[in-house]
C-alpha cells in the first residue's frame, strides 16, 4: 500500500511510469475515422436528419438529431449501446477474471474506457494494463490539489467539491501548457487532450475519497490509495468500503468484495448514455471552445448535480425511505398506489421514473437489479430494496394512468442509490460524485475524438420570440 504521502511525492517518477498501449491502439484508429468523417462533410452535408419543428426548440431540443458522438448509441426501444455492444453483451464479453482485481469476475470500468476509445473490446491482458497505467498515473496526483479538495468545507455540496477539485486540476492540463505555447497544430491536439484525460480519469478516485473523507470524517482519509488494485478498488477503497481500509461500517471480506463489485458494475455501466445527457453535452460544449478536460469536465460535474440528472438517485433514496415510513408494509401494493397518486396529485415528480429518450425500462435498471437479485442473503431483509422492487413493478401502471410522462418505466436511478446506501453510504448527496467518476470515461473519451477529428466550436442559432411566431404564421 503507498501512503498519500508517497503519492504526492512521486512527481520524479513520471518517466517510469507504466503503459497500456492504450494510445498507441487509438492512434491506429484515427486516420480510416478522420478520412470516414471528411467523406461524408464532402458527400452528404445537405442530406437532411429528420424535421426540427418548433416543439423541439422550445422543448428542450428533444428528438433533435443534431450531435456527433462516437462512443455510444441509445435506442428508444433497447436502451444504451456501447460501440455496438449492449449491457449483457459487455458483461459477456468483457467480465470475465482479472488477474489484477483479485480473481472476481465483474466487468471493470477499463475494459470500457478501452471499448468506447478503439471500438474494440480489450483482451484481459490489456484491461490490466489499463487499470496498472491508472494506477500509476494517480501517483501523480498533485499535492496542491490534494490540499485544497482537503480544506473545502463539510457543509459544501460534494459535487460543488467535484467541480473544484477538477477545475483546479486545469494549471495542469497539458493540453492548455502545450496551445499557449501556440506551436501545436490543429490534428495533434487529441494527443495532449488524451494524456489530461488519462490522468483526470486515474485522479478520480483520489478526489472521490477526499471529498468523502470530507463529508464523514474531518477530511482525514478513510483508506490507502493503491496502484496495484484497480480503479474502482481504489473508489472502494478510499470510502473506507475494503477490510484494509478504515472499514467504517465494519464490513466481512464477503460484502466488502461485494460492495467492490458493486462500484465496478455501477461505474462500468454509467459510463456513457449518448451524448444529449446533461453532462455529456456540457462537457463536449465547453470542449468545443479548446477547454481542456479539467475545466470542461468540471462544467460537465454541475450538470450531472441538478435533480433532474444524476441527482435523481439520491431522491430515490429519500423518495423509498420515506415511503416505507408511511406505509404498513413495502409489500402492500393498494398502500403504494395510493402514495403514488398523493405525489401525483401534488404535481411532484416519481424519481427513478421516465425518460427523455427511453421508452422501456432502462437495461441499467435491470443489470442494478439483477445485482440485488444475485445476492438473496444480502437483501432480502432490506425493506427499501423490496420497496425498489416492488416499485418497478407497480408504478409504471400508474404512471401510465397518469398519462403524462412518455416514459413509465424505471430508470438506473430508481436501483442504483438504494444499493449504496444499503451497504452503508448514507450521505445522499454523495451518490453522484460516484456517477461523475463514472461519466468522466465517456464524455472524455467522446472530448479526445472531438479533436481528433477535428470537429468545430458548437454554435447553435437561436429564435426570439418574433421569429418563431413569423414561422407560425407560415
Ligand atoms: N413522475 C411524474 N411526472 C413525470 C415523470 C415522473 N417520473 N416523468 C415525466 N413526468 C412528467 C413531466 O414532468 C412532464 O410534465 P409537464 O408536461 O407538466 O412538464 C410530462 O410528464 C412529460 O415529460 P416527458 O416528456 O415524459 O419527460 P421529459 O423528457 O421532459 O423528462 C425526465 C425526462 C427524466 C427529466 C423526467 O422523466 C423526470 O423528471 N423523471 C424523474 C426524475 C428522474 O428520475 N431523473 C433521472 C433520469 C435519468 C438521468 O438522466 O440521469
């Protein structure tokens, strides 16, 4: 195990560091995408994608087909794609046993990271690579960020703490060192984009943990950050969730790995949902101007905070819990209508529910709850996970009822916070600092290709209020 002091030390060690040769397979993949994308601006610019109406300008830009993104594709009907793959395709073919995470068998956020930037699924060999080339690279970890992210307040919205961290990380960034410089050419930026990327990712957990350790423990860490466990060990690790931590909750081997497991699966899945999400889209927004990764990840962060995003799974958590406070019984289903009907009727939203783009129930759902449903021993006696469950199953009848949102169904959020806080993670506003270490994967890698492929500033046009009732007129 290596002290955070020795992390904040390891400057000098830059040059030893380990390598996945993950670069070198984005590197070959560049050229045949770049010439696929000037192809089609040359041939088919003017080929039209659907019809923009003015619904979709005052609402939201909802069904508006007008973003390039490489990595993932949602389907309405079958929910998210990874370059092709779906969630149990990923599972069947990339979770499989690592050498570096103890021998477990769960899919690990890497062999994603590596999907989403080549196209192609890694070998084992190189998803072990990957997760020692994280490792190593979060030695890096600058001591000056560290002391910052550490003194941030206990009252202070983890997330608000997530943007700092990041944004801090921006004097940093190699990618801005190298354009002030002004010698760097238009098709070299991805380089310089993907070594920030790299690092912001291996960061995270570094980040994560302090912000934790902020909220619950006098901002002393609750865990040892190691570069030989993979990244969501580490996640794991420094929320004092692993034996060798400072095991807060004092959890067995067995729930611990579980709990492990659980960061692997959670992070592995939310790593990309195309790229109109809130975060995603910001991230790629503010990276259109030549933001580097810090900063634009940090703006990114914000969008995923608002309760309509990744906020959501926390007020599922409050949603259930209060819930169970009201009724006789999570198995009383008359009881759980009825309190549905009461939030309805009060013109409050079900959380966990609905979509803007899904229309069956989410497969991140079903992966979330499978995971509870593999582990009986484990949550049979959670009432709140019942609830969940039971929830998926009677809400979306009366949601239809309702008739107004497009999307019955539940989403990953109605799963994924119960499953936290039931091994123990009570700080509800925590939760989607988790999902942030998540989406950075995905919307970063979506920021290298941006520049590899050179793609412009994004400017949409707007219309005032004149414009708009002019086209009504016609
Ligand atoms: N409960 C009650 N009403 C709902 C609802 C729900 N779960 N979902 C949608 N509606 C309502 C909307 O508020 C809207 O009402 P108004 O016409 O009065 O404004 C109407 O149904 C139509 O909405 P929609 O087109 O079906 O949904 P949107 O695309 O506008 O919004 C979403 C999608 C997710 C914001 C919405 O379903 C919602 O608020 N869900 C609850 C919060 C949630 O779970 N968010 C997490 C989403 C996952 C993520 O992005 O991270």
């Amino acid at each position: 195990m290596i002290s955070a002091r020795t992390v904040r030390n390891f400057h000098s060690f830059r040059a030893l560091r380990a390598s996945s040769n993950l670069k070198d397979a984005l590197r070959d993949v560049i050229p045949t995408k770049r010439q696929e994308l000037l192809d089609i601006k040359k041939n088919y610019s003017d080929v039209k994608v659907g019809d923009i109406t003015i619904g979709s300008v005052i609402g939201g830009m909802r069904g508006n087909q007008s973003m390039f993104w490489q990595g993932t594709s949602l389907d309405p009907q079958e929910g998210i794609r990874f370059q092709g793959l779906t969630i149990p395709d990923c599972l069947n073919q990339m979770g499989g046993i690592s050498e570096i995470h103890g021998g477990r068998s769960s899919l690990l956020p890497e062999s994603m990271l590596w999907l989403l930037m080549t196209g192609k699924t890694p070998t084992k060999q190189q998803t072990n690579d990957l997760s020692k080339e994280l490792g190593e690279r979060a030695l890096n970890f600058p001591s000056k960020v560290h002391k910052l992210v550490s003194s941030l307040p206990e009252g202070m919205h983890p997330m608000t703490q997530l943007a700092i961290g990041l944004a801090s990380l921006n004097q940093y960034s190699s990618f801005a060192k190298e354009y002030e410089k002004g010698t760097i050419g238009k098709n070299d930026y991805w380089d310089y984009i993907y070594e920030d990327v790299l690092n912001l990712v291996a960061y995270l957990p570094l980040l994560t943990g302090q912000i934790y350790a902020n909220i619950t423990n006098n901002s002393k860490p609750l865990g040892e950050f190691s570069d030989k466990v993979d990244w969501s060990h580490n996640i794991a690790a420094l929320l004092g969730m692993t034996t060798d931590s400072v095991n807060k909750h004092n959890l067995s081997q067995e729930r611990a790995n579980d709990f492990t497991d659980l960061v692997r699966l959670y992070t592995a899945i939310h790593v990309d949902h195309e790229g109109g999400n809130v975060s995603a889209h910001t991230t790629h927004l503010v990276g259109s101007a030549l933001g580097d990764p810090y900063i634009s990840y940090s703006s990114g962060i914000m969008g995923l905070a608002g309760p309509l995003h990744g906020l959501a799974a926390q007020e599922v958590v409050r949603f259930l819990t209060e819930m169970n406070s009201k009724i006789s019984s999570p198995k009383n289903e008359t009881e759980i209508v009825d309190y549905l009907w009461s939030i309805l009727n009060s013109h409050r939203v079900v959380p966990g529910y609905g979509h803007a783009v899904l229309r069956k129930p989410d497969p991140r759902f079903v992966a979330m709850l499978n995971f509870a449903k593999e582990r009986p021993q484990e949550f049979n006696e959670d009432k709140n996970v019942y609830l969940m469950q039971k929830l998926s199953e009677v809400a979306p009848t009366v949601l239809m009822e309702h008739g107004k949102c497009k999307n019955p169904f539940p989403n990953v959020d109605s799963a994924s916070g119960i499953l936290f806080h039931h091994y123990g993670i009570q700080e509800l506003l925590f939760f989607t600092v988790i999902f942030g270490c998540s989406r950075a994967m995905g919307a970063l890698t979506q920021l290298v290709w941006d520049r590899a492929l050179g793609l412009p500033i994004e400017r949409p046009r707007s219309l005032d209020f004149g414009a708009i009732k002019s086209l009504c007129r016609k």
